[in-house]
C-alpha cells in the first residue's frame, strides 16, 4: 500500500535532476550518504557512454550494417540493468542525466513494495525508457546472458553472490559497476567470513581499505576468468562506508591466461609493518606465456626488525584506475557536472586517483611509521621530500591523509624515518625491542630533507573534504517503522522489554529432589514480600539448629575415639 493510499503525504526528496517520493514507512531503503556513490555513477556512465561505448569497433561495425552513410553511423545508447533497485532513484537518475545516451534502462527489485514505490517515481519523473522488473537478480541476469551494456549492483551487504551472474550479463566490452558495503569483512574483522565470500584473507593493517578495493578487484576478475573473460579496471574507490569499482568485462581467453600475473599474496612484517608483495605468476612480455612466481619475496623473518610476517590475499596487484577515463570524468564534472550535489568532493578524489602512483599497491602510514619507534611524526611534505630526493616516486593514497605511497623499499622508508626520529630527540629503545632494532640499525642511503619541487600538494584542491553531517554512515535497512529517519523523522523509541515472569511462584531444585528444609513453604529465591523477614528469621533459625547438631555430632565423634 502506498503512501497516498494510507492518506499520508509523501515526502520529496531531490537529488541530481530526479525528484523522488519517499513514504514516512520507510518501506523502501534509501539512504542519503549514498548520493556520492550515485553521483559517481552517473558520470561514469556518461563518460563511459561517449568516450568507451561509442568507440567500440565492434559495435560500430554492427551499427554500419544497418546505416549506409558512414559519416552518420552511431552506436545506439546504453542498454543499463540496475539490478537491485530499491525507490528506483538511481535508474530515474540514469535516465534524466543521460539522456540519449541510455536506450533503455531496466529497473529491477524482488520486492513487490519496491516496485511499487519505483513505478510511482518513474511515472512522477516522467521516464519513458525505464522498465521496472519484479525478479531474483541472479535470475535475470543468468537468463539475459551478455545482454547489458551496464550493470549496475549496489546491494546492503555484501555483492558476492551476485558477481558471478553480473559477469555474463553484461555484454563483452561493457562496464560492471559493484558496491560492497560489508566494510568490516573487507577490511580484516572477520577473516573466515571475507575467505567465504571474496576467496581471499584481508590484513587488518594501516592500508585495510585499499587492500578491501584490491579484494573485492580480485574476486570479481576470478568470476569473470571462469567465463572466459578479465576485467579492466576504470575507477576504484573507498568512501565513507563503503568501496565502489567500475571495471570493463572484456571476452578473451588470451587475457585469462593472464590472470595470475595481476594478483598478488602480500607479506606484511608483524613488528615494523613493513610489507613485501609476492605475484602468483609471471608473464613474460611478447608472449602468451605465464610462468608460476617465484619465491617467497622474504625470508623467514624480516630484515629490518627480525619478527615474522602476516600472509594476506591474493589481491588484485595491478592498476586499479585508468588514468585516461580519470581525466574525461573531470572534464565532464567541470563542464556539466556542476549540478550534483557532491561535485567538490568528486574532484578532490578524482585528483588523488590521478595522483595516486600506478605501480605502487598499498602504502605506509606517518603515524604508525612514527608510533613504531615512539618518535614525533614528521611533516608529510618533509617525508615526500626525502623519498624523492633519494630518487623514488611518492605520492598519497586517496583512502588516507597522511599516506606514503611509494615505490621504494621498506628499508629506504625505515631510513628516513630513522634520520628524522634521531634528529628529533627519539630516545634509544631496549636493544631487543622492534623500536630499539630499527634505530640501531645502519642505513642505507643518505637521507636528504631538503624540500623538494613535487613533494609539495597543491592547497586549492580539497583532497579530503570533511564530512557534511555528524554521524555520516551507514542507515537502517528499510522496514515498516514510521518516522524513518532517513527522510528525517525521529525514530521511534524501541519499547521496553516485559519483565521477566517473577520467579518467586517456582520451587527451588533442592524442592524438586526432596531436599529443600523449607518444606511447602520453598520459594525459589526463599523469600517472597509478604514473608520476607518471616522466612529469613526460619532459615536463619534453621541454620542454628543444623549448626548445633553438627557440633553435637563432632563432639559425640571425638568422644567415641578417645574411649
């Protein structure tokens, strides 16, 4: 039942070009710390749609087919499945934002109330190339084989039981976009869990979230390699609660081939968090041929400090942003972008995914590099600056503010970071201690802080905007409480449990085995209001009594043994 038919105004929300109607049941999820996700959405489509699509070969040969005129040959529009729609804002979205750039767009939810609540928006946004779909995700897309040119999965949870459909629904060459929410699992709480779901174990480290992004890459390629195909990742990132990629699936039984020389076991050192990649394979260029890694990268205990390691993966190890579709999303959010809602922050994390350096998978981080030998932390432009003059690229990550992305190696990082932490008063640790070892040991290199030209970040790009709100997270998943809170009403306060039934009205097991003194009278706390002090006065008294016959009886013993 809808909202008007209940006699309740519905709410409006806007968002982008769209303006949906929300019910105050919240029968429907939405969720507003999503817009940034949906933002992005958008303007990858639509840099997809005319910087990829359109110069597919193989789909403009299909289009020159059908038009004799060479010069006027177009691709038709983007066939996009939005899997899971929920209040269908995103596929209202697609189809008011795009434009001529979306032929059709179907819309598809299992529940009955979301297709409701979806039709109502389409009808109300006036979409006329949207369809609402009422079925299982997994089975849509198992029946409509290679028939998308995007699909779109953006479950509450985890996407692991929708890839390996997603991968074989949409066509070759086209864009699979996947959210995982499930952060947590991703990011190293629950490691049985995350082997179950993404077939990898995650770190628990500083670097935890970009290694959940180069999970959740891995597990999606090794869906699509079981179809014969690769993915080509175009975006990747991690917001708020959440980590969202955009990869191309591309048919090619070559490529699979491949695939082990994209993936990667990580050795992360359990004292000095230094970390040591090791390829599952290596292929050798000019060929089609792929060697097993050779290894381990370490021997059995680190270098820098003398502990063991931890052995996390395999993740995606290769790019996981093409800088090319990069700069078309920022020129497309500079020209026509200005519209969305959260286009500052898009910016700023479209500039730290260019920055960000391509063959450098994972990163340090100061505070921890500083907590590790109890010494101050230094300014990140002055670290930059030593990296860079001891002839190593650095750059940050864009999951974390003071990261050291590097393509140097860990003794070079513990270098610097040993000069600066002895320059700046770090006392000397016991020598068996992982702080006292670092700091004993010799460098490497000459460490050089002079301020150098590229360690410097540009101030006028907002890399890492605050939040906008307090409590920016998550929201509860949709239910029938009125007064959702994601449309901006108090949630209902959860009423109080019922007490539990008073115990007093059953026996005690003593009374159950013929053993209670209290007799008939036994409650199971032996006391009740009315009789309180009644009955304590009888147990009190009836302890006595046990106690002299005990003391008889002892006394009776010691008789009868001196006798």
């Amino acid at each position: 039942m809808t909202a008007s038919a209940q006699g309740e105004e519905p709410v409006k929300i806007n968002e982008g070009k769209a303006e949906i109607l929300f019910s105050t049941q919240n029968e429907v999820f939405y969720n507003k710390v999503q817009e940034l996700n949906r933002d992005f959405t958008v303007t990858a489509l639509t840099c997809f749609a005319k910087h990829v699509h359109a110069k597919d070969p193989k789909l403009l040969k299909q289009a020159r087919k059908h038009n004799d005129n060479d010069n006027n040959t177009k691709v038709p529009g983007l066939k996009v499945l939005e899997a899971l729609g929920a209040t269908g804002l995103r596929s209202v979205r697609f189809s008011k934002e795009l434009g001529s750039l979306a032929s059709t767009i179907t819309c598809n939810d299992v529940s009955p109330e979301a297709v409701i609540a979806m039709k109502r928006n389409f009808a109300h946004n006036d979409c006329h190339n949207v369809v609402a779909s009422t079925a299982d995700a997994c089975v849509l897309m198992c029946t409509r084989k290679n028939d998308f040119d995007v699909v779109d999965l953006d479950p509450y949870g985890t996407p692991a039981m929708f890839l390996d459909t997603a991968v074989q629904a949409v066509r070759s060459g086209g864009l699979l976009c996947v959210t995982a929410t499930d952060l947590g699992v991703l990011a190293g709480n629950h490691i049985q869990a995350c082997y179950g779901k993404y077939g990898g174990v995650p770190l628990k480290r500083v670097y935890c979230h970009e290694f959940a992004l180069r999970l959740l890459l891995s597990c999606v390629d090794t869906h699509a390699n079981r179809h014969g195909r690769y993915i080509k990742p175009l975006f990747s990132y991690k917001a708020d609660f959440y980590v969202r990629v955009f990869v191309q699936v591309i048919q090619s039984q070559s490529e699979v081939q491949k695939t082990t020389s994209r993936r990667s076991y990580v050795y992360d050192c359990v004292g000095c968090h230094s970390f040591h990649l090791q390829k599952l394979g290596t292929h050798i260029p000019g060929t089609q041929k792929v060697l097993p890694g050779r290894g381990p990268p370490v021997g059995r205990s680190c270098e820098e400090c003398g502990k063991d390691f931890y052995i996390g993966g395999p993740i995606w190890s290769d790019p996981i942003h093409d800088t090319h579709f990069l700069s078309k999303m920022k020129e497309h959010l500079s020209e026509e972008g200005k519209y969305l809602g959260t286009v500052k922050r898009m910016e700023g994390m479209l500039t730290l995914a260019e920055e960000e350096l391509v063959g450098a998978p994972l990163f340090y981080e100061l505070s921890m590099l500083s907590k590790t030998i109890h010494s101050t932390c230094p300014p990140l432009t002055t670290f930059r600056s030593a990296i860079l003059n001891a002839g190593y690229q650095v750059s940050l990550s864009h999951v974390c503010t003071k990261s050291i992305k590097t393509n140097a190696p860990g003794s070079v990082v513990w270098d610097v970071m040993r000069h600066w932490a002895l320059n700046n008063g770090a006392k000397l640790r016991e020598p068996d201690t992982v702080a006292g070892i670092l700091l004993r040991k010799q460098s490497s290199i000459e460490v050089d802080f002079t301020l150098h030209p590229l360690a410097a970040l540009d101030k006028n790009v907002h890399r890492f905007p605050p939040n906008p709100e307090p409590n920016w997270g998550p929201k509860a998943r949709a239910g029938k409480r009125k007064g959702s809170p994601e449309v901006g009403g108090k949630a209902k306060k959860t009423p109080k449990k019922e007490p539990l039934q008073d115990l007093k009205q059953f026996s005690c097991k003593r009374f159950e085995m013929n053993q209670c003194e209290l007799g008939e009278s036994c409650r199971y706390s032996h006391c009740t209001k009315e009789n309180n002090n009644s009955e304590n006065s009888n147990i009190e008294a009836k302890l006595d009594n046990s106690m002299v016959s005990s003391e008889n009886s002892a006394e009776s013993a010691m008789s009868d043994t001196a006798t």
